[in-house]
C-alpha cells in the first residue's frame, strides 16, 4: 500500500536511484512544479499520486479518512 507523504516519496526516490528531474518527467509536470509540490507550495493531483505509484513501484490504494 502507498501512504502518500512527501517524506515517503522522497525516501523511494532515493531507495530507487530516481532523480526529481526522472519523477518530473514521468508526470509530465516541469521539475519547479515538481518542487513546489514536494515543497507543499501546491498538492499533487490524484492523477498525480497515482503515477507516482506506478514510477515508484507501488501499490496505490484509495481509503476513506477516519
């Protein structure tokens, strides 16, 4: 299950040799959009997490907050 924080993304980034630029890229955003996000300036879409799932080889599961 993929528990989206920009912590988590971060540490799979690193865990899989994957460049801001690479992540960018696959979400077909510029790296400063990609920066503002992982700087909390703006959010990801769902559109967006579900990719960064997908590029980071993770399951991507919704569930309704408690």
């Amino acid at each position: 299950m993929f528990e989206f924080s920009v912590e988590k993304v971060s540490g799979l980034m690193r865990e899989k040799g994957l460049r801001q630029i690479d992540v960018a890229d696959a979400l077909c955003i510029s790296l400063a959009s990609f920066n503002n996000k992982m700087n909390g300036k703006t959010e990801f879409t769902l559109k967006e997490i579900k990719e960064l799932a997908r590029v980071l080889n993770v399951e991507f599961i919704i569930s309704k907050g408690e």
